[in-house]
C-alpha cells in the first residue's frame, strides 16, 4: 500500500477547506510552536515490543487540555482526537498488527493548544532464542540500585558504580573480581547543594593508581585512590556538558570524556589533574551533529574512537593533531558502544534502534551487520576469546559473536543489561541496572561471565 506523508495529507486538507466558504471561515489557524511542547515515548526501552503486541504511546508535560491525533502515514491512530489530563499526560494504546514488519516505524503527532507536528519512532523488534548457553557459567552479585557501569584494574579489582536510585542513592564500590565479593564503598562528595554527587561512569589507572569517575548530573569528574576509595579531587561543578564515559590512556597520562550528546571530548592529566584542553568529533565538516556516547582507545596507535547516538556517524580523532575522521554507517542508528580489535584494528559498533552490531574494517567500511536483539546497549572485545561480547537492555541478553560477526552464542540474563567490561583473562562482566521490568527496589546486579574449557 502507497504511503502518503503528513505533509501532503495537511496540503489536501487545506486545499479542501478553501473549497468550502464556511469551513475555512470555522477554522483556527494557531501558529505552530518549533518543537514539541512535551516529552513523548513509543513502546518501551526495557520491554521488546513484537508484532502483534500491544503497547502504548505515552506522552508528557502538555499543557493540560491540549489534545493529540496520532497517524502512522495517511493512517489516522486515533479516529477523534485525545485530550491531556490535568497533568498535561496522556498514554495513548496501541495494537501492532501480527504482520507488521520489524524495525523502525515513524508516527506523527499533531496537537492543538498549542499547535505541533512531531515524530516518535516506534520500534517493533525479533526475539533471538538462547543459542550455547552451556559453553558459559555466570556468578551474580546484587549491587547498588540502578548499577551502571564497571572497570576492572590490574590486580584484579572490579570497581562499579551506580546511578542515583530512589532510596540508596549513588555508589562506588570495589569488588574482588574473582569472587564478587565486596571489599570498599567509597563516601560520595556533596555539591553546592548539599546533595550527593552521583556516580556514573568510571575509568581505572593502574600507573597512578586512582580511579575516575564521570559525574553525569553535577557536569563534573572526581578522582578517587584506588585503595581506599577516599576522594583525591573534584573538578569544578558545571565543568562538563553531560560526562559519561571516561577512557585513561596509562602510557600517555591522559584521561578522556565524553560530553555526552555532543561531538567534544575532555581531556585531562593523569599526573598533574589538570584540565588541558578539548577535542571533538566533526562529522561532514561540522554540518552534521555528532552526539557522542561511549569512547574506545588505541594508545599505540593514538588514535580516540566513539560513535553518535542520534545520527549514524563513526568517529576517530588523532589524538597527536586532533583531526577527527568520521564516517557514516547507516546500518547503526541509536549507537551506544563502540569496541576495538587491536590486532586487526576493526572495529564493532552496538545500536539500541537497530538491534544489531556493525562490524567496520580500520577504515570505517562494512563487514558485517548482525541483529543480536532489542536494545544493544553495550560491547566489548575480548582479546583472550577473540570474540565480541554484545548486551542488549529490552532483550535481556548477552550476545557472543566471533570476530567476523557470526552470533556464536545468546545468553539469556533475565535483568537490564547496562555495561559490559572485559579483563585480562578473558572473563566479561555485566552490569545490570536492574532486575525484571517494574521492579520497585530497582537492585543492580554484577554478572561475571566465564567460557568453560
């Protein structure tokens, strides 16, 4: 069936009505505002949503009374338009017919007091069955609420962090990454406020040994002693638009991170922790946006990798001139994560819309393009394996691939995958936000993923 875009659905409409005198006298003609007035969400990032679900639509901070008409092409959702609560909230349901095709769906909303048009895209996703999970064994230790991510040190210590949760806050802890056992918390600083200063990503260096943290809502960085956990310094708040991931190149003394959703990248001193200066990621000679999420390291090569959430581009900036190269892969849209083969220099790219991983040789072309489920979230290379490790957060899973891109095995983690860290021998860890969808403890969990000989 032909699709007719909303645009040329309004023109008729409008043509219409300047054929009826008293139609067009009737009409209100209210000026559109730029941007949706609201916040808006299709179907849900935890929750795989299949052809023939339902789900729903759900739509935020309207003004109250404004109403809302949803189409899927020339297809009006909604036979008369929906109202917003007192609240400004509505939630619209939704019935995906059985044979709607997978992947990425664009529905309109139109609303009135004020007027839009907008875009929400929903995404309808496949089921990967477990596939080789007996080649694996897993160890699970609850964590912090919300857990987000972890790293691994040298001389074997896991170091996670969780997010801002409803009761216990935010977290830093040290693990024993042998035996999950847990043997340090550190004590958080406080901002402005008063308020915990909430942790999110973290990076490990061995040579000074200290660990760094990204502090996402404070838009700031805190370095702690790797030992004892206590606090070595706090980079002034509102330093950093949005930090999220941290990446220590050891052999050069320099820590990057990234400004999350946007192309440019911090970069500090390991020695001296100091703030030196700022790159970033220019995709087609800056007429695109880059909007940045996770970084990977090349040191020998000094070369800084990371991939954009919001517009298909791979990006490496030369860390010695600090031109960026970027390349456009439309195959990953969402991208999240990004992993490197240091031997092969390919490089592996993870997308929450496409639910897949692209495989790029070193020069940014394609080799591969594997669905691994809903929601890819994270990736890491194991240099022991030599395989990929993939995690998906609506899908619950872990993916395995080889080094080609074949799925090798699809571990089931019934949890919300997060971050995936690899150590040195060959053991992967998995960071859980949490458990099964609507848990109200929110309880993070640490998985340490093993391949049995």
């Amino acid at each position: 069936m032909r699709r007719i875009s909303v645009r040329s659905v309004l023109l008729a409409s409008t043509i219409a009505m300047s054929t009826a005198t008293t139609a067009y006298a009737d009409s209100q003609w209210a000026v559109a505002t730029t941007t949706f007035p609201g916040s808006i969400r299709a179907g849900s990032r935890d929750v795989p949503v299949k052809p023939g679900d339902k789900t729903v639509i759900a739509i935020k901070s309207l003004q109250a009374g404004a109403t809302v008409t949803m189409l899927n092409g020339a297809e009006v959702l909604t036979p008369k338009p929906l109202t917003a609560d007192e609240k400004g909230n509505l939630t619209i349901p939704l019935t995906v017919p059985a044979d709607a095709a997978t992947g990425l769906h664009p529905l309109t909303v139109i609303t009135q007091n004020p007027a839009s048009v907008s875009q929400v895209m929903l995404k309808l996703s496949q089921i990967i069955p477990a596939k080789n999970t007996e080649a694996f064994s897993l160890q699970t230790l609850p964590v912090g609420e919300r857990a987000y991510q972890s790293a691994i040190s040298a001389d074997g210590k896991l170091f996670v962090t969780s997010a801002r949760g409803p009761k216990d806050g935010s977290r830093l802890m040290r693990l024993n990454a042998g035996t999950l056992a847990v043997e340090a918390e550190a004590k958080l600083p406080k901002d402005k406020k008063g308020e915990q200063i909430g942790v999110f990503g973290v990076g490990v260096d061995n040579v000074h040994n200290q660990v760094w943290t990204t502090n996402t809502l404070a838009e700031t960085v805190t370095v702690y002693d790797a030992k004892n956990l206590s606090v070595v310094k706090t980079f002034p708040e509102g330093s950093v638009i949005h930090p999220r991931d941290v990446m220590i190149d050891e052999a050069h003394n320099r820590a990057y991170v990234s400004a999350a959703l946007t192309g440019f990248v911090e970069v500090y001193d390991t020695k001296t922790l100091e703030h030196i200066g700022q790159m970033e990621f220019v995709a087609n000679r800056g007429r695109d946006l880059f909007n940045s999420t996770d970084l990977a390291l090349d040191s020998a090569g000094g070369k800084l990798y990371g991939v954009s959430r919001d517009t298909p581009w791979v990006g490496w900036i030369d860390l010695k001139t600090g031109k960026s190269t970027t390349v456009k892969i439309p195959q990953a849209q969402g991208a999240t994560d990004i992993a490197r083969d240091p031997k092969t220099g390919r490089l592996y790219i993870v997308s929450q819309e496409t639910n897949n991983v692209v495989v790029l040789d070193a020069d940014g072309k394609v080799l591969a393009d594997t669905y691994i489920g809903a929601g890819g979230v994270s990736v890491v290379w194991d240099p022991v394996t030599s395989r990929v490790f993939a995690a998906t957060r609506a899908g619950g899973t872990v993916a395995v691939l080889d080094k080609d891109g074949k799925l090798v095995a699809n571990i089931p983690m019934d949890d919300t995958p997060n971050h995936l860290t690899a150590a040195p021998d060959g053991a992967v860890y998995l960071v859980s936000m949490y458990g099964t969808p609507g848990d109200k403890a929110q309880t993070g969990s640490v998985t340490k993923i093993t391949a049995k000989k």
